[in-house]
C-alpha cells in the first residue's frame, strides 16, 4: 500500500530543496547560521503562514453567498451571472 499523500510531500521537500540550492547555492547542511539564526528564520516563514491564511480565510469568508434555506455556503461563489452551484443544505438547484 501506497500512501500518496505521503509521497506528494516527498516530492514537494525534494522539489523545495532543488529551488533553494538554486536561488542560494547552498543546502541546509551550512553552518554560517547559527541555532538563534535557523530559529528567527523559521518565526518569520511562521508570520508569513500565518499571514496566508488569515488572507485565505478574508477570501472564503467574502465569498458566502446565501440561497432561499438562508444557509450560508462558503463553498459556493457568485459569477457574473449569478449564483451557480447547488445549495448543500436544501440540495436544490439554485
């Protein structure tokens, strides 16, 4: 068995070190940072973590639409035309 998840993050750490050694020359093996150094680095990648979802969730969150069961639905948008989908809790056609 197979866990593909699994192997998807693999493939991502290999593929994000690939970029890294690219763009810096270097790999995480260096030893010019020291333990204070790795550890600010990683607060600031956190803040930027932090930061993406707190975006992501504005996004979601601005994108509800209710329909006649007066259920909110993050999971569905508005377009142009309207809105398009089926409504999760009364499971009609809108």
């Amino acid at each position: 068995m197979k866990d593909t998840i699994v192997a998807e993050v693999r493939t991502d750490l290999r593929l994000r070190s690939e970029v890294g050694i690219e763009k810096y020359n270097t790999t995480l093996d260096r030893t010019d940072i020291d333990l204070k150094g790795w550890l600010q680095h990683a607060y600031e990648e956190t803040l930027d973590k932090a930061l993406y979802l707190k975006r992501a969730i504005r996004e979601l969150e601005q994108d509800k639409v209710k329909c006649k069961c007066k259920i909110p639905h993050p999971q569905m948008k508005v377009s142009e035309n309207g809105v398009s989908g089926y409504c999760a809790g009364c499971v009609k056609p809108l």
